[in-house]
C-alpha cells in the first residue's frame, strides 16, 4: 500500500512540473480505495494523466492538480480496463480492510492524518458511470485520430523494419475508410467496425512476435499481478482469458500502439 501511494504521489508531483502534493486526509482515503477494489497503479497513472492533458488543453496553468481532481478520469480508466480485460463489475470488491498507519505515516503527512483517513471498513469505490463516463468517438473521428497516432508511430525505435511497414499499412487502409465511415449504417458500419479489428489483431501479433521470450514472461507477470485482487472470484477459464486479454494490452502499451478497434 505504501508502495501504490509513494508510486502516485510521485507521478502527481512530476505532472505538476515537481510542486509537491502529498496523499494523505481525504487524499490518502481516497487513494487506499482505489487499491482496496484492486485499480493497477498503470490505470491510475493512466487517469492521473489524462486529467492533465485535459487541463493542458485549457491553456497556462494556474495551481497544482490535486489527486481528487483525477478521480473521474482514474474511474474512467479503471472501467475500460476490466471491459477490456473481461473483469465483471461482480469481481470488483475490496481485498484489504485495514491499514496501519506505519504502512504509509513515513512517505505522506502526520501519522494522525493517515490513521484519521484509514477507518477500519474498506471505502467504496463509485462506478465509472457515476461519475460520467465519456462517450465514444464517432466512427469517423475515431478513424482520424488512430490514424494521426499510427502516423506518429512511424520510425519509433520500439518497433523494427517489419511492423513499421504493418503500420504504414494500416495508415492507408485507415484513410480508404474514411469516406465510407461517414455514412456507413447497418451491416456496412458492421463491417467497417469488423476490418478495425482485424487490423488490431493484426499489429498486436506483429508487436508480440518481435518480444523476447523474458520480454514475454515479464509482461505475463505483470498481468498476473495486475489480476490478482480479482482472481479467487473468477473462474479459472475467466482468469486465463483476462490475463491473455492483459498480456496484450501491456503489449500494446510496449509497442506504442492505439486501440484500432472501434468500441461503442
């Protein structure tokens, strides 16, 4: 748990260009139930960051983001990852129900704020869609922004000679589908969402056979350890398909690659 905080506060500090903002009160509740209903530091470091590129886009910024601003966003992370994972909202329940204030009193604040802000029952975690979850891109936007981020990818030296041309590629296939993607209904829609998954799987194999196989056990292993809040209430087949489903989103992430396929 101290450990999980340290790791937020860090990034928290460094996306606030080094203004140091400490979990602890409130701030330390808050984050403890993240951890308690198992949120993997990645989904909250994701969330964290799309807070700020949102506050970015507002232009200069004025005073340091508090972590209780990035709630909604770390919420909004925390859903797409079990969709697209396959973790039931059933299998989202709390895994610690207590922590001492010697787990986390060094690294944030007073030992008084951290015990005021641990009550012995874990804290709830409010549901993405209570919070308002964002709407979909349209198919056509959808289309032109994983095709402006594929574009972007091109040359990096993650990916050799052989997904960059997989890559490029898709560009092309992409930008064919755009006039289409505008008026497309019923099964042509169908179809459109069809191709984008193909191609999806398609960069995701190329991207996994360029791993290592030590490359490939590390990103199992963090898989696993990002499912083990939930495992002991998942079936064993549910658990293996989840943790395939997490392999290839780490892959995906080590490749640098977008979500190509289209999710209403």
């Amino acid at each position: 748990m101290g450990a999980y905080c340290r790791a937020i506060e860090s990034h928290l500090c460094h996306k606030n260009d080094g203004h140091l903002i400490r979990i602890s009160g409130p701030a330390f509740d808050l984050v403890r139930g993240w951890a308690c209903h198992g949120v993997p530091l990645k989904v909250v470091l994701s969330g964290i960051d799309r807070t700020f590129e949102r506050y970015y886009r507002k232009g200069p910024r004025r005073r340091p983001v508090h972590i209780a601003f990035c709630e909604a966003d770390v919420l909004d992370a925390f859903d797409e990852w079990r969709r697209a994972i396959g973790v039931a909202s059933a299998d989202v329940a709390p895994t610690l129900t207590s922590v001492s204030a010697g787990d986390v009193a060094p690294a944030f604040g007073s030992p008084e704020d951290d015990v005021a802000a641990a009550p012995h029952a874990a804290p709830t975690l409010r549901s993405a869609g209570a919070t308002g979850a964002r709407r979909s891109d349209s198919l056509p936007a959808h289309l032109d922004r994983v095709a402006n981020r594929l574009t972007l990818l091109r040359g990096d030296p993650r990916n050799g000679p052989d997904l960059d041309d997989a890559i490029a590629q898709a560009v092309l296939t992409l930008d064919s589908l755009r006039p289409a993607a505008r008026q497309a209904r019923g099964s042509a829609r169908q179809a459109l969402v069809a191709r984008l998954e193909s191609i999806d799987a398609e960069l995701l194999a190329r991207a996994g056979e360029r791993l290592s196989p030590d490359q490939l056990a590390l990103l199992t292993h963090d898989a696993s350890d990002a499912l083990a809040p939930f495992r002991e209430r998942m079936p064993a087949d549910a658990y293996l398909a989840a943790r395939e489903r997490a392999v290839a989103g780490l892959i995906r992430e080590h490749a640098g690659l977008p979500l190509i396929r289209y999710q209403v």
